[in-house]
C-alpha cells in the first residue's frame, strides 16, 4: 500500500467521501469530525512551514467570501499592523495566519474556532450579504478548515505517522504510542487498559 493510500484510510479519501460526506445530523458524522482535527492538531504540529501554508491557502479557498472577511477582520485585530493581511484573497490570508501560528502554536485552533472573538460586536463584515444586517460573530471555520487541509494532497506526506501519535491516542485508546526513547519503560499507553495484549493481571 502506497503513503497516498495510507494516508487516503486516515482522511477518508481512500473510501469515496468527498461529494458523499455524512450529513451533520449523522451518528457518525461527530466521530468523523474529532478525526479530522486530530488530524489537523497533527498536521499543525509536524508540518513543515510551507506545507502548513499551502494546505491553508487551499482550505481558505474552499470557503466563502463571507468567511474569509472574518478571518480578515480578525486578523487585522490581532496582529501588529506591519504583518496584517491586505485582502481576503486565500494566499493572502493563509500567509498571515501561518506566520502568527509559527510564533504562536495555538493561534490558528483559536482563530478558526471563534474568527469574532475580540472584534467589536458592531462590525459588520464588509461583503453584500451582509447587507440584512449579520454580525461578524459567526460559527466556527474549524472544521470545515480542518477537513479540507487534511485531505490535501500536499499534507500526505506529513501525515503517515499519525496513527503513532498523541493526537491518535486521544481517539483511540487502544492505541499503543512509543514515546522517541527505548521501548519498555519509556513508553506510555493511551486509555487505562495498559500495554497492548496484556490481560490486566499483575502476576
């Protein structure tokens, strides 16, 4: 099996989602979604910088002016004017974001997660739907941010080791993660059930 097709099981592409995604009111679909920003977190913290942007610049080109508007304002509220973005434009956008992630790990979850928070209850974003009158403080962007980065071509690579790491393990708790040092006593195992195939006795 190639790294693509590995890497396709993980993300879902492997087994035809795309147009045929869970609906939101599934079962399945608050599982599928914990997975794809596991993967994501993953993808943030191994990543190199260029493909971090890259994957971003695709994700923000997925979604609707509208949204992208509200990341701008957010972002120009956070960042000192040298580095705010200049547009909306994806590449725009995404190269910004990056930069502020790269001093601040946790920045990009947080701006994805609430793109209003901070921001003058006020502002409107500055598109012609909002011409009724919407707020800037809107849902989430996380995840359909989250989904469309991780299912890139450009994050494959980065993400054959995902099903080893701490992001997993939080998914599952079956999952054995070996820890960069000698294995035994150096290694830690998700959930309580301790080391995989043991029994639970203690003698």
């Amino acid at each position: 099996m190639s790294i693509r097709d590995r890497v396709g099981r993980l993300t879902g592409r492997a087994s035809g989602e795309g147009s045929s995604r869970k609906s939101a009111n599934s079962p399945d679909s608050s599982g599928e979604q914990a997975r794809e920003l596991a993967l994501y977190t993953y993808l943030l913290r191994v990543a190199p910088p260029e493909v971090v942007e890259q994957v971003h610049r695709e994700a923000f080109a997925a979604l609707p002016l509208e949204q992208r508007e509200r990341l701008l304002l957010r972002l120009r509220h956070d960042l000192p004017e040298a580095v705010r973005p200049a547009s909306s434009e994806p590449a725009e956008l995404a190269r910004t974001a990056v930069a502020a992630h790269h001093d601040d790990h946790g920045y990009l979850v947080r701006l994805l997660r609430r793109p209003g928070q901070g921001v003058s209850e006020g502002h409107t974003v500055p598109t012609q739907s909002t011409a009724a009158g919407g707020l800037l403080f809107a849902g989430s962007v996380l995840e359909p941010v989250a989904a469309t980065a991780v299912r890139s071509a450009a994050a494959t690579g980065s993400l054959v080791g995902f099903g080893n790491s701490p992001e997993a393990a939080q998914l599952e708790a079956s999952i054995f993660v070996r820890s960069p040092g000698a294995l035994g006593h150096s290694a830690w195992e998700a959930g309580a059930g301790g080391v995989a195939g043991d029994s639970g006795g203690a003698g």
